[in-house]
C-alpha cells in the first residue's frame, strides 16, 4: 500500500488539473461538512462497496479519512478488487490541517 504525506499531496494538488490525484474522502458526514480538502469527494466508508463504480480502477487516487486508519482499510479494500494507483493520506485530514493548511479546522 503506498502512503502519501500531506505535504507530498499538496504538491501534487498543484499541478495541472489533468494529473491531480481524485481526493475520495471516507469520513462521516459530519466529519466532512466540518472538515475537508478543497476538491474531494465525498464516499463514506460504508457506502464504498454499493458506490465502488464511481472509483476509477486507473486514476490516480487519494484516499482520505480522519488520521489514516479508515482510509488505509478503504485502499486495502479497493486493491483487494482489483483497483491500482491509489494512496493512503498519511495522518489524514489531521495532518492536512497541521502541516499544510490551517484554515482546516482540527477535530
């Protein structure tokens, strides 16, 4: 499982909209509306299997929850069926907010 750091995302994020990583946010709905990255998308953990067709197996994509725990399991998940270049964000959400942008609200 590969493992991306917020500061590598935020590099990332800053290239031509054509090569951005698709951010896919796990969290609860609360957890997303009170905190979230510019651009993401939001697919709760549970809803991943009944949602799965609107992951793309081939695009680059960062997976992002909390702290990482969540995500981790949702990429362990998603390669499991069969999908490629995905990323854990590191820390999640936390990290984000600590290390790259601090207007994100910590929780």
């Amino acid at each position: 499982m590969r493992q991306l750091t917020a500061q590598d995302l935020n590099l990332l994020m800053q290239g031509a909209p054509d090569v951005r990583p698709r951010l896919i946010d796990v969290r609860e709905h609360w957890e997303f509306q009170f905190a979230s990255i510019a651009g993401s998308t939001h697919l709760p953990m549970g809803e991943i299997p009944s949602r799965i067709q609107e992951i793309s197996s081939k695009h680059p994509t960062v997976v992002i929850c909390h702290h990482g725990v969540r995500s981790r399991q949702v990429v362990a998940y998603l390669e499991q069926q069969g999908f490629e270049n995905l990323h854990n964000l590191q820390g999640g959400i936390d990290a984000w907010s600590r290390e790259v942008d601090p207007a994100v609200p910590l929780y």
